[in-house]
C-alpha cells in the first residue's frame, strides 16, 4: 500500500487511519449487501440503517438532548451561512453576531440579506488590505440585543487559529454556532445552543455534508415560503431525505463516530488535542521569538496552530524543508501568510512531535 504522510491541511483534512481502512475494506461490497455504499439506493434498509447509526454516534458522543433534531445536508457550512438567517431571522429579522475572521464575516454577509445584523462584537484589527484578527472577545466587549432572533458566533476560526474556550453567554436568545472546524474536539454542553452547524470536512468526515443540530421547538420558525430545501422543518420532517442526501459522506460519518467513542470519546480526544497543541506552541514559546504564534495566547486554538517567522524567505524556506520531510499543508492561509498547523483529531500525536522537533532543527541551523 502507498505510503501516508502527514497532512496538516486545513480541510478537507485528515481522517483517522481506521476510518479509511474499514471504507477501504468495504467499499467493492457492504457485508451481506453485496454492493458498495456508492452504489445502494438511499431507500434502502441498508442506508436507513447507516443514516440511523451516523445519527445517533453523534447523539451519543455529544450528548444530544431528545428535543434536537440531527440533520445531514448539503451546501457546506456556506450554505448553512443563508440556511441560519432564513429560517431563524423572522418575524423579528434582526440577529446579533460576534465577528471573530472570515467565516463569521461571510457568515454577516449573507444575513444582511435577509434582515438587520447587529454587530455584538469584533475583534477585528489593522487596515485596508491588511485587516486581521488575533482574539477572541471578551464577554464584556459583547453587545448583545435581548430581543434579537439569535446570536451567531465562530466557535473556532480556522484561518487566524483562534477558538473560543466557552461559549458566550446569551440569557434566552437561541445560540448558533459554526463549529465547522472544531466540532466533536471535545465534549460541549449541546442544551447551551439553539442550533449548531459544521462541514464535515474538518473533523468528522469528507467534503460535502454539513451537520446540524437544531432544537426542535426552532424548527417552527421555518416558514412555509421558504425554498423547500433551504428549510430545516422539510428537512427534519423527511430524516435529511427530502432529495438524494450524501451517501457517502454519512456512511463515513457513521465510521467516525463509531471510531471516536471506541478511542473513548469526547472527553479522551479533549485531552489528546490539548497534549498535542502543548507541543507546537511549546516550540514556538520556547524559541526565543524565532518563531510567533500569531493569536493571542488566550484565544489560541487546539486546532489550527498559526505562526510566522521574522521573514517572508524564511516561512517559505521553512514550508519547502518541511514539505520535503513529509509535512505536507502547512502554509497559512492567503489572508494571514506564514504558517499553519491543523491538527486536528485524526492527527497523530507522533506527527506533531515530529513537526516539533523538525522546528527546533530548523532554528539551530537558521536562527
Ligand atoms: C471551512 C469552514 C467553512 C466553510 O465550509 P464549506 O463546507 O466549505 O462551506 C465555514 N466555517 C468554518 C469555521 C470553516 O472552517
């Protein structure tokens, strides 16, 4: 078999070994079906039955409440950004969201078209073309309306690399949260959201299917006008089969979270991805200003590890050295440069060990 390197991409990202193994090994013939997951009817019994264990290994790893409804659709998070404000925003049409990067800004974008967004906080900073984030807000800086529809918020901002490390606090107004990059990183208490959406593509399976949890008295906010697929009641009524959903990427969903309670679950892949973070920003800390984490110490995320080097030549000659080595994906995003480590569940505690100690290397011989 081909040799796996390690993928530090931001996402789509790397899934665990065993995931792929059981896909792999399934994938010509479901057993006692005798054809692939790609090609069976989203009908059949054998579907049902995935879509159902895809449903409750979320339920079970997040502690799903009876009174949230567990969706699989499609569009991605971005559509997810329309989904939210268009069935959520009225009657009231006015929502406050918090602006931590550029997913909570294109977030913004599109419910300025259904209705008034109130800017609750940003941590936005610097100018024109060279605009950034680097924080999380504190509760103190939310300005928050009592009577807005909702609260969006970013729960971790995969480009900048910062995260939340609790949720804001919002009295009675439904919470939503993108939680596209860090959702199942560790156990959260789901009673706190209305609702809750992430692509799948980070942390619990591939491109392509977006989940959502959604509590279910919200649901009657869907109005009938609505586009029959952009609305969470059909969606919910039809169990996410209104239309032909992801087949595949439920059926790895389903393998994910069967995976992740067999390692322990939540609470376990907490403790592994704050052990595994340590590390990296261990090696940045301890080399003397060679390396800068780009976010704020107490806004730092255990899954996108961002930092730069004094100079644009040395990131680039750092990224080509470590691409060679087997890092592949660690350029940072266009909008912030420098460098960026997703770690993400799937990733192995060894690879960042590895990165770690290729860093330190890297600084004898450069710094
Ligand atoms: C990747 C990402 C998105 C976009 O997801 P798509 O599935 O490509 O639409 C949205 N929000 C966050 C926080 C992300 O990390």
């Amino acid at each position: 078999m081909e040799k796996r390197i390690y993928n530090f991409s931001a996402g789509p990202a790397i899934l665990p070994e065993e995931v792929l193994l059981e896909a792999q090994k399934e994938l010509f013939a479901l057993p006692g079906v005798g054809m692939s997951i790609l090609e069976i009817s989203h009908r059949s019994k054998t579907f049902e039955a995935i879509l159902a264990e895809a449903k409750s290994g979320i339920k079970s790893l997040l502690n799903v409440p009876d009174n949230y409804e567990i969706l699989f659709l499609q569009g991605g998070a971005s559509l997810q950004f329309s989904m939210v404000p268009l069935n959520l925003m009225p009657p009231k049409n006015k929502a406050d969201y918090i602006s931590t990067g550029s997913w909570s800004k294109k977030a913004i974008k599109e419910a300025k078209r259904v209705g008034t967004v109130n800017i609750a906080a940003t941590t936005e900073e610097g100018e024109g073309d060279k605009k950034y984030f680097k924080r999380i807000p504190k509760q103190s800086e939310l300005k928050l309306d009592p009577d807005a529809a909702y609260v969006h918020f970013t729960s971790n901002n995969t480009i900048y690399g910062t995260q939340w490390q609790s949720e804001p606090e919002v009295g009675n107004v439904p919470l939503i949260c993108d939680a596209s990059s860090d959702i199942l990183h560790k156990p959260i208490d789901v009673s706190k959201y209305g609702l809750i959406y992430a692509g799948a593509q980070k942390n619990i399976g591939p491109s392509g299917v977006v989940l959502v949890i959604i509590r279910k008295d919200l649901l009657e906010r869907s109005q009938d006008s609505l586009h029959t697929m952009l609305n969470y009641k059909t969606q919910a009524e039809n169990n996410s089969m209104y239309n032909t959903p992801n087949t595949f990427g439920i059926y790895i969903i389903k393998i994910v979270a069967k995976h992740l309670a067999s390692l322990g679950g939540l609470s376990k892949m907490y403790e592994i991805n704050k052990a595994k973070a340590k590390i990296l920003y261990d090696a940045i800390d301890s080399s003397n200003g060679f390396y800068k984490g780009h976010a704020e110490k107490e806004s730092r995320s255990l899954m996108n590890v961002t930092f730069n080097l004094t100079t644009a030549d040395l990131e680039k000659k750092l990224i080509d050295e470590a691409t060679k080595a087997g890092f592949n994906g660690l350029k940072g995003h266009r909008s912030v440069g420098g460098l960026r480590a997703s770690i993400y569940n799937a990733f192995p505690t060894k690879g960042v060990e590895d990165l770690a100690n290729f860093m330190k290397d890297f600084q004898k011989k450069n710094g």
